[in-house]
C-alpha cells in the first residue's frame, strides 16, 4: 500500500522571496513566505493521501514556529544544498516507513487538499518506479514532485528542472508523467506574480488562510497610508509585522 509523505523544503525566512523586494519590504517578504509556509504544510496535513507531513529546513524548531499539530521537522543544519538536502530527507523518510516523497515548493497560494489529492491518486500502484511532476505556470519549474523511495533518479531542482527530470526519466526508463494544474502551478516569485496573488484573493479564489490574512493586513496598511489600490494594482512597497506571529 502506497504510504506517502510530503517533504516542504524551507529556507531561511530572512532572505526568502527577494525579487519580490521592488514591492514588498524584507519584513513584508519575512511575513508572506512564513503564511504561505503554514498555508502548504496545513493543506497537506488535510489530504488524505499524504501520511505524514516533514518540513525540510536548517530553521531551528521550524515546526514548533509554525503551531501545527503533527509536523515533523528534518533538520538540514550541515545543509548541503537544496537537492542534497531533500535526497537525504527522502531517504530518512524510506527507513521511517514511506513508501513515497511528494517534495511540495512552500509557495503555493491556490493549492488544496483536492488538488493535492488528484496529483497522487492519478499515479495509481503500478509501475512502481513511476514518477509524476506538477509544472510551474511557466511550463518549465517543477513545483511537485511524487516519486518511490529510494529515488529512482537523482534531484535536479533548479532553473529548468522539468525538463531536466523528464530527460532524466527517459534515459533511465523511468515513466515519468508531467501533470498541469493551475492549482499546482502557481507560484510567488515575481511582482507580477504577487498582483495576480491579490486579485484571487479579491476574487475569493485564495484557499489559504494564513496568506489571506497577510493580503488582508498589506491592504490595511496600505489605506492607512493613504494608499488607493485599484482593483489588481500591486500595492506599493509595504512594511508589515508578520501576522501569524502578532
């Protein structure tokens, strides 16, 4: 029976998401990455077809900040790079039961339980080295990853990464799916992507709570100041506390 758990690899908060920094000040950046953080790790701890739930980080006590229950925490202190890292953290997973990784990026505002649940139930049992990847809206990242443990291929995250998995998989003859679902593809690393954040959100498309409340606080901000926002304008540089830890 397929037993998978889900493996978020978290960088420190402190330099997180810097070409956001022409719109959002270091704090404001500290505060979105962390709500979006809490956001993913809570999804996943609703899916059913996700067992456990690790945070793959060199935070200290990352689990523990994040107040969820039933996260665990792969410490990544002697970290050797983010491949490394998430290669180890699979095969720590292996000997703890796992029978699958699923490597969720932490920046993915519109993902749900549901979407999650899709992306592993369309795998099915067989093969059993078969690998299935969620593109980025680019087309050309890879935002998740479900794949056996041990890894039948090496990690390639990185700039290009799809294509570089795919031509892995072929050269090995590992069947690889690629699976585009706006759910799974966007992501949060550009200003244009914060803008198209703030209208799903105005819309009520936005699923995760947390982030909901840092869009909600940056418009606050924002109109304290004296700052008209017309629908689906990026709002100006913004410095803000980080709501999840007022």
């Amino acid at each position: 029976m397929k037993r998978v758990w889900a493996l978020v690899p978290v960088k420190d908060f402190s330099c997180a998401k810097s070409r956001l920094a022409s719109a959002l000040s270091a704090e404001a950046r500290h505060a979105l990455a962390l709500a979006m953080t809490m956001d993913v790790a809570t999804v996943l701890k609703h899916s059913r077809t996700v067992a456990r739930v690790v945070l793959v980080s060199d935070i200290p006590a990352l689990d523990q900040r994040m107040g969820i229950d039933a996260i665990a925490h792969f410490d990544t202190r002697c970290a050797q790079g983010l491949n490394e890292d998430l290669a180890a953290a699979a095969a720590w997973a292996g000997t703890q039961g796992a029978t699958h990784v699923l490597i969720v990026h932490a920046d993915l505002p519109r993902l749900t339980p549901q979407a999650v649940n899709r992306f592993v139930s369309g795998t099915g049992e067989t093969p059993p080295t078969r690998m299935r990847a969620a593109a980025c809206k680019q087309g050309s990242g890879t935002n998740l990853l479900l794949a056996p443990v041990p890894l039948p291929l090496p990690l390639v995250f990185g700039k290009n990464s799809l294509p570089r998995f795919c031509q892995s998989a072929a050269a090995a003859a590992v069947p690889f799916d690629v699976i585009h679902d706006a759910a799974l593809a966007a992501d949060i690393d550009e200003p244009d992507d914060l803008q198209a954040l703030m209208l799903a959100h105005a819309c009520g498309e936005l699923a995760g709570q947390a982030t909901a409340v840092f869009l909600l606080a940056t418009t606050a901000a924002c109109t304290q100041r004296g700052v008209r926002l017309p629908q689906g304008a990026m709002p100006p540089q913004t410095n803000l506390s980080c709501p999840a830890e007022r």
